[in-house]
C-alpha cells in the first residue's frame, strides 16, 4: 500500500512522515489553501523527505509554471488538481518535468483511465478537497479506476484500513485527516494513518 501524506509545511512532520513508512509526501501551494507552503517550507520539507517521493500539488497555477516550480524547488512529482487542468495542461507540464499526477472527482466525471492524459498516476477525491468529507465510496464499485491509482477525500486513522479493504487502491492520500486543526499537523495522527493503512 502506497502511502502519501499530503499539506506539510515543517520538516519535523515530513520527518515523522518518513519514520513512519510513507511513501511519499505532499506539499501545496494553491494561493487560497490553509496549508499553503511558502518557498522555503517546500525546500524544507523535500529536504526533509528523504527518499520519499515529493509532490507538489497545485489547482490554481497554470501548468507550464507549476511544473517550472516543482523543478526549481527539487520535487520529484507535480500533482495537478481538478477542474482547472485539462488535457493540454499535461502535455505542457510534461514538457518541463517528466512525473505528473492527475487529481480529479468522479462529480466531474473524468476520464478514468491512468494516463489518459500522460499522468503517471491518477488521484480521486472528494468534491471538496482537503475538507476532510469522506464521500461515497459504493460509487467506485462500478467505476474503479484502470491502472495505478489512489484514494483520497475523508480519510483518517479511524477509517483508513476500512476504506482500503473496500476498494481496494493502490494508495491513499490524507491531509485533514491527520490535523488537529486546519493546517496543523500532528506526528501522533501520521503515524498513526500509516500504520493503519498498511493494516488495511
């Protein structure tokens, strides 16, 4: 089970994140987000990261220039997420760095093949992301994803195992689930989130 521990700002919970086994960890820098990363909390935390994947997760940069970010600041991977981006926004990341993520929901009825799009993976999540609303997941039961793909969208310690024996991914992402308040961290939640999704 892949595991992606996602809207960390401190090096000190990119650090618990790794300790604890995940396998990659998100950074986001979307303008209105309460977990927004400045410049140097990104470079701290893929500093921080170890071998882990970095990700950095955008919904409102244009591609071409997230993809330039993600490479200045050493990301491994850019995460696109949601309405925004559309197939030609991929290419035009593609061109600049060579991993790219697809975020979506499935209440914008993506396609949901993995690498329609010249994504590497495929992200779904709730209507609201990083609001911490767990939705449906009866609805993937007809509408798994092809290829590599994770889950995300209400996920916590309390309920992570449940929802990987449900459906069955191959990862699963959580951000407000690991909070103690919006933007806030805690290493006792990652560690926790960890070792119950890999119980699932």
């Amino acid at each position: 089970m892949y595991v992606k521990i996602c809207g960390l700002r401190t090096a000190e919970h990119a650090r618990a994140a790794v300790d604890a086994g995940a396998d990659a960890i998100g950074v986001v820098m979307n303008a209105t987000s309460p977990r927004r990363a400045t410049d140097d909390e990104a470079r701290a935390v893929v500093e921080a990261s170890g071998a882990a994947d970095t990700v950095l997760v955008v919904n409102d940069l244009p591609s071409a220039e997230a993809a330039r970010t993600a490479q200045r600041l050493g990301f491994d991977v850019l995460q696109l997420h949601g309405r925004a981006y559309g197939e030609a926004d991929f290419a035009a990341a593609l061109a600049v760095v060579p991993r790219v993520w697809r975020a979506t929901s499935l209440d914008l009825d993506p396609p949901l093949e993995v690498g329609a799009w010249g994504e590497e993976a495929l992200l779904l999540d709730a209507p609201k992301p990083g609001s911490g609303e767990r939705w449906d997941l009866s609805e993937l039961a007809e509408r798994a994803p092809d290829g590599r793909w994770l889950l995300a969208g209400g996920l916590s310690p309390a309920n992570v195992a449940e929802a990987v024996s449900a459906v069955r991914p191959g990862g699963v992402d959580v951000s407000s689930g690991v909070e103690v308040a919006p933007g806030e961290k805690s290493s006792d939640l990652i560690r926790a989130f960890v070792a119950a999704a890999r119980r699932g």
